[in-house]
C-alpha cells in the first residue's frame, strides 16, 4: 500500500469509484481508494439503478445526461460491462401540476437537444402494451432512460481507475483522519498510514461515522426502502424487446422491465428511518426484513395501471437501507472550515448522476472549482443548525413525498420553524407567511390568517400573488418595511482591514469613512463567485454585506487569504438585525424617527452613518434593493422587535407597512437587479452580467490571473431583462419562474435566470442570458414548456435613470 498520495477516497460504491476514475482522467493517477468490505457494499449493490436525463435544475440534467452518455463509452474503454439497457423511459402526467412540469422538461430538453418528447395514446401504447393509460393528461417519452447494472458500473470505475494508476485496497476500514499543519492529512488504517493532500469522504452509508472522525458532523439520516420483482410475465418472455420504464410519479411508484418480470419501487408515507445513532460498522450485504404492507397502497396505484403486476408473483423483495440528506440532494464540496476535506454524500439518484458527480468533484479537487454552477449540491447550503432533529423531519418529509413537484419559491414546513429572530413573533402576528433561509425564517408575504403556512401548489400564480402585488404596490406608491435579517453580515477591523479587503474584492475598497461600493468576489475560473456592499465606518472598521444563503460557501474564499497581524474578520450575522425602509415616502416615514437630516445633501445614496432612530441606534445604508428610494438599517439583534414597532408606527398614517421577500424579488426584477445564485454564480463571467466595471485591474486581488483571461474574451452571452407578453401570461394565469428556455426564430439562445410579475409597471418580467439577442427582439419564452412571446428591453421599466433611487 502506498505511503503517500495525491488524494485518497473512503468508499468503495459507485460514487467513491466515479470520483476515482475522473481524478485519473485529469492527470492524478497517484490515488488511492480504501474500501472497507467489498466494492459495492453498502447502498449501492442493492440498488435499483434506473437512469434518467431530465431534472428540474438544469445543471444537474447536463450532468445527468454527461452521465447516460458516459456508460456506453466506459465500457468500450475498460472492456467492463455496465449492464446498460436503454429502452426508453414513458413519464405519465395525472394532474395540471405535472403536465406543466413535464412540458417544461420538454422545452429544457429541445434547447440542449436531449431526446425528450411527447408521444399520443397509441404510440405510448405500442411502446408499453401492459400500461392502461387511461386518466393521463400527458406522457413523454425519453428515449435514452432506462437501467443499468450497480455492480457492472461500479466495477467500470474501478478498473478504468486502475488502467490509469490508481491504487484500490478493499477490506481496510478507516480508523482515523487527522489534519496536518500545512493543511495535509494522514489517513489511518489498519495495514498503514497514508499522508495525502486530499480526503474524500465518499463513505456513502458510513459518511456520518468518517466525517466525524475529522470532527465534522453532517446532515444525515438512513431510511429503509423497498422494490419487488415478480415472476415471469408470459407476454414479456414473448417479446423480442425491453420494454420501457415508467415514470408514473403522481402515483408514488416506479416500474420497469427486470429479466422476464417487472421491477416496482415506492416511496411510502409510513416510511422507517433506520440507524439513528449511528451506521453499525459490521453491516454490509445485509438486507431487511420484507414490510410490504407499508407500500400496499402504491403497488395497488401500480397495478391499476399495470395490470400485470397484480398478476404475478413476486420473485423476490429489496429492503435495504438508503442515506438522505435534508433536501434528497448530495452534500459536496470542500468542507468550508477545513483545508483540503472533500465530501459527496447522501446521494440518492446515484447512478443517473454518478459519471457528473465524479466528473464535478475532480473538477473542484484539482482546479478549485467545478465547471457548472453546482450551489444546489454544495454542502454550505447547511451549516450548524440543521441538527439532528431537523434532518429527521426533512429526510422523512423528502423520503415520503419523493414524486411530489418542488414548486418554484415552494416552502415545505417540516422540521420547523427554525433559527427566529426576536421580531418572528410581531411578524407571525401581522399574518407573515414565512420561508426558510440558511435556516432563518424569514417574511415571505403577509396578511394571512396567524399561522399559516405557504401555500403554493402549482406553476402557475398561486393564492398569494394578489397579496404580494398589494406589498409590491404599496412599498413604489407609499413606503415598505422589508425585514433584511437574513442578509450575511461581516465585520472586518484592524490597520490592515483595507489592505486585505483589496486583495480579496475585485473592487477597490472606499476610501473615505462613510461611503460604500458594490464589488464582486471572483471566483478560480473567473466568474462572479459572489456581489458584496462594502460601507467603510471608519479607518480601520469596514462592514460587508452579502448573500445570507451563501454565508458558509463564501468562507472558503475568505479563508484563501490570510489576515494581517492586528485585523479581524468575523460574521455579524446572528448579532446584527435590520430592516430596508424603501418607497417614495421613506425618507419621511424615516425622518419622523431621527434627528439625523435624510436630505439627499445631508445623506446621498451610497452613503452610510450611525444615526439615532426612535431611540435605537442603527447603521444606516443609503441604498436598496427595490431599486427605489431607500435606506437599510442594521441593529443590535436585541434592538428588532422594538425598532419594527417603531416603523409600523411611523408609517401607519402614510399608508405604509410590512412587505415580504416575495415582493422584493418582483421589486428587483422590475429594477433588473440581479442575485446571487441566479444571476450571479461562478458560471457567469464579469462582462455577461454588468460587473467587468467593478473589476479594478489596476491592483492585485484573489483570482486575478483568471479574470483577467475572461475579460480578454467576448461574452458568451448576456444578461438582458424581458416583456413577456401581457394577453398570453394573463391567459395561461402563469410568469417566468426561473430555468425557462428561451428561443428565437425557433432556436435555444438562452434560458430564464428570475421571473416575476412586475406589478408596479404591469408587466409580466424575466431576467435571463441570451446570444444573438439585443434591445427589442422578439424572443419566445417557455413558460409552462409553451412559447410566450416576449421582448428583449433597452432598459428596466422601473426608473430606469435611476432617478427615485437617487433622490
């Protein structure tokens, strides 16, 4: 065994050998893998291993799809079959909801020309004679689906890493992972020691007990699952074909063709977690007792749809253990408070992702970045709070409703309410709905019934919209009070706080105590890894302001440069509270509450200073992301309820009052403002979304070589604001969303990044990027996977010369 490596990987699934096998396609072939049994053991033996190419985040469908492409082609490599059948996979819609989601799926898939398309009655019949399809509104047809083989794949990996260096050593637990001064580890197994750069916890059933011990705790809970197989169906054994899987997600269940017998899955209500305190180290090829009675009511969804399944026998039950993370989503990505730990577990559809998995994580081990915006799967969309009971109540609540649509803005209540600020009370009483934010719960819109919870249940407008355009109204007419809480606050203080903040932001830093600038975080390929307001308090003392969602991910980029001797950087975010106060009668509403003179001479926008406000004292930030006049106010945490009781106050007489997150994102997009993780991810590049500007190039700062070799580029395409037609949206009840394709002359040029109905303007809006598009083009946007005309704007609709803003 060797002593020393470039990275070693715990865990011998399909996910630990993807990632093994891509490492040496990127040139490290000093690698080595420590299995604890035999490969394959744990979830993956056992596994269904269905393949499908489509998902509702486009990333992740370009990486599905790398996947699918990637069996065939591995098994000419390595000479190892993968057991890959592709007879094509139906998807059946019973309700409006999936028809839209299926439609939707239909447009993505002719913009990345992925074999995805709707077929009538007889040709589903003719592709699957056992389905009764009577009752569906809708089926699709993707004519790569299918299944593949856990054993066969797994095995690929395996010798393709081998064929290219890589070491594989099965039956050698991991006994410890202890960290190394110069960031390096030492792995510690019983036949030796290896000293690497990299860890990668791929430990799959086991990632909870490895991650702990580097003293890390993640968000993990194992559940049982169950599938059958029957007997030998007569009219399968009598066709000379494989008979496409199907997708029948309204009916809780899976199906599809096992040798001569049909294989069906679900997802149960009554569902049973499994190793809560813990994954027991001897476990390995074990399966659990059968429980089939928990899943009778969706084997009989099944067999009503297909007959067949009532018919025959069962052959044989799987009821083995799976491990879930609080979304369904893999948790990977360096872990943010360690160097050089990587982690990819909980991954639920594993072999229809695990070729993109393995691809992305060598990606982001070897160059420090993958290539795809991934936020969706990076483990620093949770930190510390999602504790033990959260996971349990999120797991059961993904595990048990696994088929149901994750509606756009969608808010699920299990394992809530979370982390509440003081006000959460006051703002639960003024009938806030409330979603959740890196485990904040926040306002989303108010005025309902105490208690309530959000209620949104399809693609199209929900009950909400007509409240959230009374906010959205009531904040461009009057004045709004919108709770900022959540936004990530940072305090960086000491002699060498403005030099080290100008080696970290592409924008230099303010020079004078009170002013503040935008400045972009650039990411290791040059992209826009994160936009920041920077408001200096005084010589030495500046505060930061970011994207509360991306508090945990943003750490890995503050902690690539060391602080000078004397400073200090430290978050603000749970001490620090704050309200936006915005709308042409904020500065009176405001003014009611100080001293302080709001005069545009007195306090300019983009300016900041303590002031005294109803007897609190506040920073105040002359800026907003409405795009309209305003000002944010940040207080001690302890200081909210009062300082809210205080605005609702002053504003009561001016037709002022609460507003939702809700509004604000209609508020933004009428602006055209972008946001992070929409808008602004590592993809986009500095000159496609309007912030080469804000690029000093005239000083050093982190990940400057790569920005620089983007600037020297042209944009791939643009960030553009559209106008969706008003007849077409207001017939199909329905608005831009976010994903949408968006085509031109019948070509894909683009896809949808925010949307919203504008309701001050009275324009159904989207934010997207586009090639080959420009000011006043008629362009065709996707909503609902149907084409809505639209129009590339000059300019938003709100205020475009920024006048309110600055007044």
């Amino acid at each position: 065994m060797r002593s020393h490596a470039q990275a070693v990987i715990i865990g011998g699934g399909v996910i630990g050998c993807s990632i093994l096998y891509h490492l040496t396609k990127l040139g490290w072939t000093d690698v080595v893998l420590l299995e604890r049994s035999e490969l394959t053991s744990g979830s993956t033996w056992h596994a269904a291993a269905n393949i499908h190419g489509l998902h509702d985040n486009n990333n992740i469908t370009r990486i599905q799809n790398y996947t699918m492409d990637l069996y065939n082609a591995l098994e000419a490599e390595t000479g190892q079959s993968c057991g890959v059948f592709q007879p094509g996979s139906l998807y059946l819609a019973q309700t409006e909801a999936r028809e839209h989601q299926l439609r939707l799926q239909a447009a993505k898939a002719k913009y990345y020309g992925l074999p995805f398309r709707e077929v009538d009655r007889a040709e589903a019949e003719a592709l699957h004679p056992l389905v009764d399809f009577d009752g569906i509104r809708c089926i699709m047809f993707e004519e790569n689906g299918g299944n593949v083989d856990p054993s066969g794949v797994t095995n690929a990996y395996a010798v393709g890493a081998r064929q290219n260096g890589a070491e594989i050593i099965r039956f050698c637990p991991v006994t410890g992972t202890e960290q190394q001064p110069d960031g390096s580890w030492i792995v510690r197994t019983g036949k030796g020691d290896i000293h690497t750069q990299w860890v990668v916890n791929a430990a799959g059933l086991w990632g909870r007990e490895v991650a702990a011990l580097a003293g890390i705790t993640l968000p993990l809970q194992p559940t049982e699952h169950q599938y059958f197989v029957t007997e030998t169906i007569a009219e399968i054994a009598g066709m000379d074909r494989r008979l496409p899987s199907v997708a029948d997600r309204d009916g809780e269940y899976y199906l599809r063709q096992e040798g001569k017998g049909l294989l069906v899955g679900a997802y149960e209500k009554d569902l049973r977690y499994w190793a809560e305190e813990g994954t027991p180290q001897g476990f390995g090829h074990e399966l659990f007792a059968d429980d089939l009675e928990r899943i009778e009511p969706n084997m009989l969804r099944a067999i009503e749809r297909v007959p067949a399944v009532g018919e025959a026998g069962i052959k044989r039950v799987i009821n083995g253990p799976m491990i879930w993370s609080p979304d369904s989503n893999v948790l990977f990505g360096p872990v943010p408070e360690l160097r050089n730990y990587f982690c990819c577990n909980g991954i639920i559809p594993g072999f229809s992702q695990s070729g993109g998995m393995g691809l992305l994580a060598a990606d982001w081990i070897v160059s420090g970045e993958t290539r795809y915006d991934m936020f969706a799967w990076d483990m620093a969309r949770f930190g510390d709070w999602a504790d033990a009971a959260f996971t349990r109540a999120r797991v059961g609540d993904q595990y048990a409703n696994r088929f149901k649509i994750h509606f756009p803005g969608e808010e699920r209540s299990a394992g809530r309410p979370m982390r509440m600020r003081p006000a959460y009370q006051m703002q639960r009483e003024l009938g806030a709905v409330f979603g959740l934010n890196y485990g904040w719960e926040h306002p989303l819109y108010y005025g309902q019934p105490v208690g309530s919870e959000d209620e949104t249940h399809g693609f199209t407008r929900q009950g909400w919209w007509d409240q959230v355009g009374r906010e959205a109204r009531m904040l461009r007419e009057h004045a709004g009070i919108i709770d900022i809480s959540n936004f990530a606050k940072y305090r960086c203080k000491g002699p060498g706080a403005e030099s080290w903040l100008n080696a970290l932001f592409a924008n230099t830093m303010p020079k004078a105590v009170g002013r503040s600038c935008l400045t972009p975080l650039i990411g290791t390929r040059g992209g826009i890894a994160g936009d920041f307001t920077v408001t200096r308090l005084a010589e030495d003392e500046f505060w930061i302001i970011g994207s509360g969602m991306a508090e945990r991910y943003h750490q890995r980029f503050f902690g690539a440069l060391p602080l000078p001797e004397g400073t200090t950087f430290d978050s603000l975010t749970v001490d620090i509270c704050g309200f936006n106060v915005a709308g042409p009668k904020s500065r009176d509403l405001l003014q009611k509450l100080t001293n302080t003179s709001l005069a545009t001479p007195d306090f300019p926008f983009m300016r900041s200073k303590w002031i005294t406000l109803a007897g609190i004292d506040v920073l105040a930030l002359r800026v907003s992301f409405t795009g309209d006049l305003g000002w944010e106010l940040h207080c001690a945490t302890a200081d909210q309820p009062r300082l809210l009781q205080a605005l609702l106050a002053a504003g009561r007489d001016m037709g002022a009052g609460p507003v939702g997150s809700r509004a604000l994102m209609s508020l933004r997009i009428e602006k055209g403002y972008g946001s992070w993780s929409r808008e602004y991810s590592p993809e986009y590049w500095p000159q496609e979304v309007g912030l080469d500007r804000l690029c000093k190039m005239d000083k050093d700062f982190l990940n400057k070589e790569a920005v620089m070799l983007t600037l020297a580029k042209p944009a791939r395409e643009h960030l553009v604001i559209l106008e969706l037609d008003g007849a077409q949206t207001d017939a199909s009840n329905a608005d831009a969303t976010g994903g949408e394709p968006i085509f031109k002359d019948g070509r894909g040029i683009g896809r949808v990044s925010s949307g919203a109905y504008g309701y001050s303007v009275g324009k159904s809006l989207a934010l997207g990027f586009v090639r080959d598009a420009g000011p006043g083009d008629a362009v065709e946007v996707m909503v609902l996977g149907q084409p809505h005309r639209a129009t590339v704007l000059d300019a938003p609709p709100f205020d475009p010369a920024g006048t309110r803003l600055r007044a």
